[in-house]
C-alpha cells in the first residue's frame, strides 16, 4: 500500500508498505481524509514533537475518514463510512477511572511516544481496534467528518470549563483548534465569543465561522477581566498571561494548546489576586461522538479547511499547513 512517511526532519516522502491485515477485534479501513495536525507538522520541521523524537519511519495522521475495508467478524459491511477515535487507551488508574484518555501507557495514532512508534493514518489502508471506530451518518460527508478529531478536543475544553451556556468567553488563537473550539462555544450556548490572533487570516476564517468580534494581538485591545471562561489554544507564554488577564473574577482558564515541557515565564498574579482556576486539557475522551453530531448538523464548519491536496503532493501540503495566515485546516485526500 502506499503511505506517507517521515523519516527524520523535513524528510517526508511516499513510499510503499506491506497492507497490514486485521486480527480478531481489528478493522482495516481505506482511508479518504486526513487532517495535517500541528503535531505532524513538528514531526516533520523538527523530527520530533517535543520530547517524542522520530526513531525510525513514521506515517503521521489521527485526524482521519475513511470506509471499510475488510471486518472479519462480518459485523461491518465494506464501504461502511467511519472516523477513528485515535486513542488507544492505557493502564487503568485510581481516581481517575472515568477519564481513560489520562491513563498511564497510552497510545495515539501518527505518534513517537511508543516504541515502536503508533502509525498513524496517512496511508491508503489503517488497521485499527473495532472499539475505535465511529460510524458516520449518511448525510455527513467523509471530507467535513476529518474534522472530528480536532472538533472533539474543542468540545473536551468545554467540559473542562464546566460548560460555557450563557457565559462570555474568549478563545486565544484562531487556527484551525481555535476555530473549533470557538465553534463549540458558539454550539453550546456562550452568549458572546471572542477570538484573538496574531494574524489578519485566522480572523477573518473566526468571523466567517459566526464569532461576535475578534481581535488582533498587538493592534486591538483584550479587555482585562472581561471573560467568564477563556481558551488558550495557542500555548504562546505571553498570550496565556494574556488568557489569564482576561479572565473575570472568580472567572476559569483553560490551556488548550500545549505547551513545550520547560520552564517559561508566564504572570500568574491574576489567578491570585481573582481567584481564578486555571485547568488542564489533554486532547478528548468520548467528545468525538458529540463532534460528529455537530459536523453532521452544522455543514458551515467545513469552512475551517481551506486546502486540500492529493496525497502525492504532501510536502506542499505540510508546507502550507505551516502558513497560519493563509491556511486553516490542510487536508491530504487519500489516493481517493
């Protein structure tokens, strides 16, 4: 089969690779879609995303559609359309036995956090547990449904934020994880949302998506104590001391993008002096199956993805995922 492949930093090429062959329990899918995550893109600029170094050939990919392929138990008809819960979830832990996507030895799709490494989906067939598959609804087409993953991360930090119906929020960075969860809160009720960004492009895909205003950092001004709830999604030192300071009193802050693992300077005198809470968000649970429902019913979240290249043209792909002002959501179809 074919499938795209990195190999060390800003080596990324096709190739070929045995079709694997499901066991019991197991689904090969041929895949449609697949997102290009900010992930795959340090795996591919840097060889590594943070700490997770590529050690030998890595298919990228967990933002992913496609049909399947072959169910042994017969359960699936070929042709089902599916996306993948890219999680593989780990050793069971007290305390946090309802939260399996923070249990110990883990994996996810397209990762270097296991050796060997988890392949991910950019290739023309994925074997994957029968457990993560979702089935699509007939009306949502496999291109709007790669969507699912990253909208299910949005809809995670809601659920961390205790919900947002009737509250103000703010959402730090507009790319494609902004956009999304600026979505979400938009889906769930919030009675105003703002975004922010750098960059004039990632504004203008925020109000097309239906925000109430946006702003731009170093040109606009981010009310201080304004929000009820805010979303960082950039992970950017200065815009989360500029999250928390946007934050009301009493208000919650919630990191949603993900910071490298090293000390950084960030203003915490706000949490203090406001008693805000500040918390935590590791990519989703079981938010994906609310994520479908949305992308079924709202076909407007399809405008986050601005481009998208056949499967023999992901360097130019990666290369424009990389350009925040001009690109959304990058997707590769997947020798359709």
């Amino acid at each position: 089969m074919k499938a795209i492949v990195i190999r060390s930093k800003l080596d990324l090429i096709e190739t070929e690779l045995p079709t694997p062959e499901p066991q019991a329990g197991e689904v090969r899918l041929r895949m449609a879609y697949g997102g290009i995550c900010g992930s795959d893109l340090h795996y591919y600029h840097d060889g590594a995303n943070g700490s997770f170094v590529v050690r030998e050939p890595l298919v990228p990919g967990h933002e992913l559609s496609g049909t399947v392929d072959l169910d042994p138990s017969g359960e699936l008809a070929p042709g089902t359309p599916v996306t993948i819960h890219p999680a593989t979830f780990g050793t069971p832990e007290p305390g946090i036995e309802d939260r399996p996507h923070l249990w110990p030895n883990g994996a996810y799709l397209g990762s270097a956090s296991t050796w060997p490494h988890t392949q991910g989906g950019l290739s023309e067939f994925v074997v994957v547990g029968k457990h993560m598959l979702r089935a699509l609804p007939a009306s949502l087409p496999l291109r709007r449904a790669a969507l699912a993953e990253p909208l299910a991360v949005g809809l995670h930090a809601l659920q961390i934020a205790g919900g947002v119906e009737g509250q103000r929020v703010l959402v730090s960075g507009s790319g494609a994880i902004g956009l999304l969860t600026a979505a979400a809160a938009l889906a769930a009720g919030a009675t105003e949302v703002v975004t922010t960004d750098v960059l004039p492009g990632p504004l203008q895909r925020a109000r097309e998506l239906g925000v109430h205003k946006t702003l731009q950092v170093g040109t606009d001004e981010i009310p201080s104590g304004y929000f009820d709830v805010t979303l960082e999604c950039t992970a950017v030192p200065a815009a989360i001391s500029t999250a928390i300071d946007a934050a009301r009193r009493g208000g919650i802050v919630v990191l949603v993008g993900i910071p490298a693992d090293e000390p950084r300077g960030v203003n915490l005198a706000p949490v203090v002096s406001r008693e805000l809470q500040v918390r935590g968000t590791l990519r989703f649970n079981d938010e994906i199956d609310h994520a479908i429902e949305l992308l079924d019913a709202n076909p407007g979240l399809e405008r986050v993805i601005t481009h998208e290249y056949p499967a023999d043209q992901a360097v130019e792909a990666f290369a424009t995922a990389t350009d925040s002002n001009t690109s959304g959501k990058v997707l590769l179809s997947l020798w359709l």
